[in-house]
C-alpha cells in the first residue's frame, strides 16, 4: 500500500489581486521562482513554496461549484519562524514597512517564545516567531520543532 509522504511542499494562497500580491512579497525580499509572473507566482521559502494563484482559478479547481471566498482572514496562519528572539521585532518592522498590516505586536508568549502577527495586502495572516526548540538545516528548512537540545535551555536572544 502506498504511503502518503509526510511532508509539506507547496502552500498556494488564493490571490485576489496577484500583481499587487506579488509586489508585497518582492517587497520583502523575497526571491521568486523561476516562471512567475502575474499569472502565477511563487516564492521558495525554506524547503516549501508559497505560491500565489487567482483565487478565482484556484476556486474552481480545489472547490468546484463554490462560492468565491469572501474578503479576510479565512482562519488559517502562515509562519515564519526567526533564529533569534529579537529577529521577531526586526521582521516585524520590516514587513509593515514593506506594506503588511500589523495585526499584533512582538510580544513574549506563555508558550515561551516570541511572535507578533502581521496580515498581508489580502488579509491572510502570518505569525513572525521565535521558537526555542525550532531547528533550521543550513537551507532555512525547519528540521526540528518541540523537542529540547541537549545542554541547557537557551537564553533569551539565542
């Protein structure tokens, strides 16, 4: 019997507006993939990529006979998750001033890491976060999540 791998590869966003859209994302720095333009886009993040398709297109291939989603946050957050606890305020300053609404400021979270939330041009949500336990390859992919290092808990800033 074939086993579905476990993996993540590509999370497409349903633009309602692509070229505007895109602009932000190339607002951040972000490097698009090969192909891209205003009729698709997409941005290799870390092992994953983030593509951007009319909404419309996108409806009526993974939804056929529904309605267009509606405007706003459609309950689902994207992450970026930082190497350090303070790289959570730079990112977050720099993509409000790329264009992103700030939805919540960095704060400590009882969770025991930092994060703020920020909504791109269409409202779809990203969580700006450091994370003790995150590990990254040398490539950004995240590798390990949730399970202590050996040695001791890093400091705050680590």
């Amino acid at each position: 019997m074939f086993r579905l791998p476990s993996r993540l590869t590509v999370l497409t966003l349903g633009a309602r507006d692509l070229p505007s859209l895109r602009r932000f994302y190339r607002g951040l720095g972000w490097e698009e993939a090969p192909g891209s333009d205003d009729g698709w886009c997409g941005f290799l993040l870390g092992g994953v990529l983030l593509a951007l398709f009319p909404v419309d297109d996108l409806t009526a291939e993974a939804a056929p006979g529904s309605p267009r989603p509606a405007p706003g946050w459609s309950g689902v957050t994207l992450a970026c998750n930082l190497d350090r606890r303070e790289d959570v305020d730079a990112a977050f300053r720099a993509a409000v001033a790329a264009g992103a609404e700030a939805v919540a400021e960095p704060a400590d979270r009882e969770w025991g890491g930092r994060s703020a939330y920020i909504a791109d041009p269409e409202g779809n949500r990203w969580e700006l976060a450091w994370a003790r336990t995150a590990r990254f390859d040398a490539r950004g992919a995240l590798v390990g999540f949730g399970e202590e290092q050996d040695g001791p808990p890093a400091a705050p800033g680590d």
